[in-house]
C-alpha cells in the first residue's frame, strides 16, 4: 500500500490584517511582520519576543486603576522635563516588538504607529499576577539589553502597592529609589516626582460575595 503525497495548503491571501495569519505563518514573526499582518487592537497586547507573537490579555481593575492613576500624574511631571508619556504604545527593539504598560520617551510620537526603543527614557511594568516572571524577571532584562536608562516597575501584591525604580548601571538595572504603601516614594531622575503608593489603588475591594454572580 502506497502513501499518498499531499501538496501543503497554500497560505491564504489576507487584502486586510486579520489574526487568522496565526493559523498558517509559520516562519519566525518580526516586529514588522506583526505591524503589517496583524490588525491594531483595543484588546490583548501584540507584543513579538524571538520569533514569537505573544499575546496578553488585559489584566485585572486594579491594573488598570493604578495604571491611569500613575500616569495621569507621572505625565504632568515628565513633560515639565521636556518628555513624553505614552500607555501601552508599540516599542521596537531590533526583530521585537514591545508593548510597555508605561512608556516615556525623548521625543513626541504623535501621527506614529511605533517608536523604536532607542528614544524610550523609561519604560515600566505594572506587575500582573499571571505574568510575574515576565514583568520582574524578563523585561528588566530585556530592556537593559536595549540600554534603556530607567525601569519603573509597580507591584499590587495583595494590594498593597510598591513602586521601584531602577537606573541602568554597567549593563543591569540597580534600584535606586522604593518605596511601599503608607511611605513616600521619591524619584529625581529622568525628573522629579513623588507619590505615595497607597494612592494608585483608588477604592477598596468588593466583598467576594457581592462581586460574583451579580447582575
């Protein structure tokens, strides 16, 4: 009995971006293959990491509470230093493609789609419980390796906020000012600011009885 030989299926032609290119392309991603072949978003990040699309759904409330709160206030302070602040814009570093949660850059990125990683002053990280390693581990490192001068990093663990910066020494990040909820957290450089972090978490927690099966 002969095997039969199947010719594999043709790649389908896509006349607009569509995420149904991840069922057939098969060779390693790029920042700019996922620009150009993937749609823009409101939903989960696009980000690309070594050949591979990742995608990130949004994390929880108080993510996204402390993230508006951290950068409506960090924004006033970055532009009195002539920077600019961005959420969750696009950051090309070489074949990759980043999506930080807070982005503050050197110059504007008005009528962009992405901006490459040499212009981001710093780049920041609010930790989400379903990606810990990623947000503490592996970002720090990866934007070191792009010489990324700041690392601001925000952890809501049992919410209870902390905030830590960090500033590129030889190669690594080493901290450089923290601070916990209830303290002051100060910061001089890439420009002044200071918060305490118990302020970007805005409300407190719903009884778990009242927040399931309500409606």
């Amino acid at each position: 009995m002969t095997q039969a030989a199947f010719a594999p299926e043709p790649a389908p032609q896509h006349t607009e971006p569509s995420f149904d290119v991840l069922r057939w392309h098969d060779e390693p991603w790029t920042a700019q293959l996922a620009l150009d072949l993937l749609p823009e978003t409101n939903g989960p990040k696009v980000e690309v990491l070594s050949g591979s699309v990742i995608l990130t759904p949004h994390a929880g409330y108080d993510h996204q509470d402390a993230e508006l709160g951290l950068a409506y206030l960090l924004k006033q302070a970055a532009r009195r230093a002539k920077l600019w602040l961005y959420l969750e814009t696009n950051i090309v570093s070489g074949q990759d493609l980043f999506i930080p949660d807070i982005v503050i850059l050197d110059a504007p990125g008005g009528g962009r789609t992405t901006m490459d990683i040499g212009h981001a002053v710093l780049l920041g990280e609010i930790v989400s419980p379903g990606n810990r390693r990623k947000d503490i581990i592996d970002r720090p490192r990866e934007y070191a390796a792009a010489r990324v001068p700041f690392f601001l990093r925000v952890d809501l663990r049992n919410r209870v906020p902390t905030i830590a910066l960090y500033e590129l020494t030889e190669g690594e990040y080493r901290p450089v000012a923290a601070a916990a909820a209830g303290t002051r957290f100060v910061m001089r450089e890439p420009f002044e600011f200071s918060i305490d972090p118990a302020d970007l978490l805005g409300e407190e927690a719903l009884p778990e009885a009242s927040s399931e099966g309500e409606g």
